[in-house]
C-alpha cells in the first residue's frame, strides 16, 4: 500500500547554516536522506541530511535540509536527484538558498542577494546524463523568476530587510578561490561566487519549475580583505542573519497557499512571459 502525502507544489533547500528555519515552521513529517533510495547524506557541517513535510499557515511544502555538493565526489545526476524526485512529486517552485562569498565590493557579510542569473563555472552541467528523457536542451533564459524575485524584495521591505540582486558565479569546490580567480568573476560579470545552487536550478528548470534563489554573503571573496577564508566562519555569518530573514521567508513561503494556486501562479506566467 502507498503513502497519501499532501499536495505540496513547494520545496526549499537549504543552505549552509540555515537549519534554524525548521524550528519555526510545523513539521508534518521528516526521513534522513539515508533512508530515501538515491538519496546520499551531506558531510559537510551545516547540512542535516533530512527531506522534511512542514506547513506554514495553509501552505504544505517540502524542505531539504541539506544538500549534496559536486565537490563531495559525486556525479551530477546525485547532486541533482532530490530535484527531480521532488518534480515526481509535484513541485512547481523550487526556493534555492545558499553561503556565497562577495566577489563585488558593493557586497558584504550579511547582505542578503536574490539570485538575479547566474555563471556555471563548474566545469560540467546537470543536464548530461543518460537518464533524462529526450529533451537535454533546456531553455535557461530567464532561470530565475521575476515575480518571486519581487515578492521577496516586497516582503522584507516590510521588515526593513534590504535584499539586493546578483550574478551568482558557481565553482566545483571545495577549496575557496584564489585571488586572481575573484578577479576573474568580477570581470565577468560576477557578483558573488559558491559551490552550489545551479545544479538544482537547472534541473529544476528542465522540469519547468519556477525557481527562486538567495544568497546570504557570508565572507569576502579571497584577496578582497586582509583576512582568509574558513567554513566555521561562514557558518556564523550566516546563522546570525538568518535570524532576521527567517520572518521574510517565513511570509514568503506562507503565501503560497495550495498546489493548485501555485499551478494557476505559474501558469499565468507562463502565458506572460
């Protein structure tokens, strides 16, 4: 016999340091990664490893606690797995949210970035395996959506949250980038560089997702500053600025109420675009 889950056209995946979100919303149900076939668990600290149902007013949705990284020696299509085991299961926005470093001098630790586009630089792409059907040739014009790039600005103005747009360039990892490489970025056009966040987007987007993703600048990227780089300092960062954006993205997220209005939502800009 089937489990009956609840309709949820949502999911977010969290990034480094972002698990104190879980605490605020109504957890339906949670399983480790471990136990999900196809699954992997994250080593890295700061990545739970859990796939969890949560509810925040009328809006069901899934949360990744955790995600798999390229640099963690697997393939692509294990990176990209929970993105197209979540399109099974009937979503149709996908929320990305990760730790970058600051590429641009007008980016600091703690600001907060929506995702505007984005540069791959990971010297592959998540599209290339044998096991997606026949349509490899997915359309990345517009990967990030607009309208819920506005919302989220809307809502923390409300909480007097200044969000800013970027160009998210994405490395392979895991050792942080040298100074020549940052220089490299920014003269492409980067504004903040990170080990992950594109592969789901592009696999969300194969799948017709509406994606959403934010950035929370955790350090300036290397030979910017007079300091080095270190992950337990990332974390930090980025713990302490989740405490005020969780309400925004608490807001964001609750106003989507039901699968089927988000399916109307999407499809209505679809037709618009």
């Amino acid at each position: 016999m089937g489990i009956s889950l609840p309709e949820s056209g949502v999911a977010i995946f969290l990034g480094s340091g972002m698990g104190e979100f879980i605490r605020k919303v109504e957890i339906l149900g949670r399983i480790p990664y471990q136990k999900i076939p196809g699954f992997r668990k994250p080593s890295v600290p700061g990545h739970a490893g859990e796939l969890i149902l949560a509810r925040r007013k009328r809006t069901v949705f899934w949360i990744a606690s955790g995600r798999i990284h390229y640099y963690e020696g697997y393939g692509m299509e294990t990176v990209t797995f929970p993105v197209h085991v979540l399109a099974e299961l009937g979503v149709y926005v996908l929320i990305l949210s990760n730790a970058a470093g600051s590429v641009s001098g007008e980016l600091h630790p703690g600001d907060v970035v929506v995702l505007e586009d984005h540069i791959n630089g990971m010297g592959t792409n998540p599209s290339r395996f044998p096991f997606l059907p026949e349509k490899p040739f997915t359309d990345m014009t517009e990967t990030y959506n607009k309208k819920l790039i506005s919302d989220f600005i809307a809502i923390g103005q409300k909480y007097s949250i200044p969000i800013k747009k970027g160009i998210y360039y994405a490395v392979s990892g895991p050792s942080f980038e040298t100074p020549a490489e940052i220089r490299m970025m920014a003269t492409l056009g980067a504004d903040m560089v990170g080990m992950s966040t594109v592969p789901e987007a592009v696999a969300g987007k194969y799948h017709g997702m509406k994606i959403f993703a934010f950035s929370v600048i955790s350090n300036y990227g290397s030979g910017t500053s007079g300091s080095g780089v270190d992950h337990d300092s990332v974390l930090e960062t980025v713990k302490k600025r989740m405490n005020a954006l969780n309400p925004v993205l608490l807001e964001f997220i609750g106003n989507m109420t039901s699968l089927d209005e988000v399916k109307q939502n999407a499809e209505k800009s679809a037709l618009s675009e």
